[in-house]
C-alpha cells in the first residue's frame, strides 16, 4: 500500500495543483531533485571528469536498477538521453534492404514513424500498417495475413500517447516470431506506471524514457536488446563507449547492449534516473500499477457525468492514460482553461499519431494522466474544473 501522503510530501509540485500530465513529464521527488542539483555542484567544484569518477559506483548501478525492473540482465539494458535516441539506434542496427517489410500499427507514435519511413527511402525496405481493429486496438487477424519471411520488424506501442489502451503484446510477438520477425515495443508510456517485463512479453527490443512516469529528470533513456538478437545488430553511431579502437583499421563492438551507448551524457540526470527507479522498486510496481490504474479510472467516471464531454480512450484494458474531448470546444482551449484553475493536463495532436487519429476522425485529444501522488481531491477538482469549461 502507497503511503500516498508520504508521496505528496515528498513531491512538492503536486501540492498547488492537480497535476494530470505524467504522461508528459512528471513531477520528480524532491530526493530525485536533490541528487541531481547537487551532483551540478560538485561538477562546479572540481569539474566534471572528477565528479563523474566520485560516482563511478552509482553509475555502474543504473543499468542494474533498470534490469531488476524490466526483468533482465543489466548487461542487456543501454542508457541514452531519450527513448527516441534508444529507438534510433536499434532500428539503424538492422541491416536493411531492399524488398525487407516493416509493419507498424495503427497507434504508432510520429517520431517512430518517421524513422521508420527514412529507413525506408534510404534503404529500399518498405513500411506497411496493421490497421485497428474495432475495439481500437491492433487487429490480430489482419497482422497474421500481412506477416511472411520478408517481414523483418513488427513496431508496436504498448500504451499509445493519445489514449489509454494497452497493446496485445505477447500475441502480437507470437505471431510475428512465427515468421522470424523482430518485435520493438515503444514502452515510453508503459513503464514506471505497469509491470513491464521483458522475459514475459517476448519482445526482442524495447525503448523508454526516464521524464515520464518512471518521474526521472529529462534527457534520460534506455533501450533492452535480447541477447540472442545483439550479435547480428551494429549501431550506425558507435563511439568509444559502444566499441573499443583496436588497430589502426580496426575495433570491437561491446558485447552487450552497451554498443548502443554514447561516451558523452548527463552524468546528474543519469544519477537522478538510479534514484528514481529506486524509488519505484521500493514502492513495488504492482502497488504503483493498482494505484494509477484506480486514479484513472476514478477520472474516467467522473468525467463521463460532465455534459459535453467525450471519453476518447479505446480497448477494454485501460492504463493511466485518459483521453477526452469537450464538444464546442477546442482541445487546447480545454487545456489552457484548465490551467487557470490549477489542473494540468495536456494535448495530443493529429501529428503524434496521425493513423489512429485520422481513423477516429479526431484533430486532438485532452490527455490526464493522473499517478500515484495525485489525491482524490485532485480528481474531484480536475472534473469539477472541465464542468466549469464553456
């Protein structure tokens, strides 16, 4: 059981306001803050080689905190700035070409699109959707009919950014490991608020980011490589973190996923990653599931008895995320409103996810996201204050 006052103590930024946008970026812990300010000093004082060196053991324990939570070996996890420099360098390690298929779903996010077309205009590949089905979520039957032995790659989003849903995982891995193919989970929106376990899922690669709700600081990311896959995949960008310079016209990639790392990073906001994950470990994933999973159902209902509003989230499996739209007004005239009375939420445009948003006919969606921190007075003013939006 959350001590959920513990926590909102603990998270200053959530007193003065209903904070409803963890899926954006959420509120770090004040210990989280801490640690990262004052490894900021300690650079100031004795620079940053000297700094980073005083730190050699916490740093070689973030891939380790990150393996106990995704459930690997730390040699298998990568760190990063972003879940989108993570992605890259898995889908740029792939030997491409000609006449290979990449099959996204109808949820995929715009960065990973657009890697994923590039790869196509540059390599010959080409990139093919696996429509929705009616429940909102991807369509099995038509991902089976669409699979064969060019198939490389299956892109899936476990929890998309406009919506709640959350993606088959494990059926869609089984049938696209039926004809060979590689599965990549977008987990940006999955961990930190649901049991993301690799070994369970199946999927040969995952991508995520720290500032969302894992509640790390920005710039943060890591990437999981199955081992059985890591020996056939070179990064495009390898530098002297990911490989070692062994002759004149030669070098070694690392054997782990650490040939995906870069040797230049955020020494302060990868400290302030450990801590955060720390902190979720110590609370316990399932706890910290239940507890959003109840807050945002707690927002779903009381938003469905406020007039003129439209709950937008698909599929009968529904995460943290809460979409709605307000009729007669504009997705973001809702959220700017809503800030003036203290409750933060935030847009998801056509752009991010521009199949399934087209296939619903919607322009954008109101997104809360409510975690654990928030309180059940944080809801009641949250509906309260979209009641009062006109």
């Amino acid at each position: 059981m959350i001590d959920v006052a513990a926590e909102r103590a603990d998270t200053p930024g959530c007193l003065d306001q209903a904070f409803l946008d963890s899926a954006g970026s959420s509120l770090p812990t004040t210990r989280v803050v801490d640690a990262v300010v004052a490894h900021l000093r300690r650079e100031a004082e004795v620079g940053g080689y000297r700094a980073a060196a005083e730190r050699a053991d916490d740093l070689a324990a973030v891939p380790v905190v990150l393996g106990r939570l995704l459930g690997c070996d730390p040699d298998l996890v990568a760190l990063s700035d972003s879940a989108t420099r993570s992605w890259n360098q898995f889908v740029t390690a792939i030997r491409w070409a000609p006449g290979d298929r990449i099959l996204i779903c109808g949820t995929e996010y715009a960065s990973n699109a657009i890697a994923l077309l590039q790869r196509a205009r540059i390599d010959g590949c080409s990139v093919e959707v696996v429509p929705n089905g009616p429940d909102g979520l991807v369509d099995l039957d038509a991902l089976s009919a669409l699979l064969d032995e060019r198939v490389r790659l299956v892109s899936l989003v476990h929890v998309p950014t406009n919506s709640g849903q959350v993606a088959p995982v494990r059926e869609v891995v089984e049938c696209a490991h039926d004809v060979g193919a590689l599965v990549l989970l977008d987990a940006c929106q999955s961990v930190g608020q649901l049991r993301v376990d690799v070994e369970d899922l199946g999927v040969d690669a995952l991508s995520a980011t720290g500032r969302k709700w894992l509640r790390a600081p920005r710039g943060t990311g890591f990437l999981y490589v199955r081992r059985s896959i890591l020996e056939g995949l070179e990064p495009a960008a390898a530098d002297m973190r990911g490989a070692t310079w062994t002759a004149p016209d030669g070098y070694e990639l690392e054997s782990g996923a650490r040939r995906f790392e870069l040797w230049e990073y955020d020494v302060a906001s990868r400290l302030g990653l450990k801590m955060a994950v720390e902190h979720l470990l110590r609370l316990g994933v399932d706890d910290v599931e239940a507890a959003v999973r109840s807050r945002a159902a707690d927002l779903r209902t009381a938003l469905s008895e406020v007039p003129r509003v439209v709950l937008r989230d698909a599929g009968a499996d529904l995460s943290g995320v809460v979409s709605f739209t307000v009729d007669g007004v504009d997705a973001a005239d809702v959220r700017d409103r809503l800030l003036a009375q203290d409750v933060t939420v935030a847009v998801s445009g056509l752009p991010s996810t521009r199949l399934d948003m087209t296939a619903r006919g919607l322009g954008a969606v109101v997104r809360a996201s409510p975690h654990y921190f928030v309180s059940s007075d944080d809801i009641e003013a949250a509906a309260a204050a979209v009641a009062r939006v006109r």
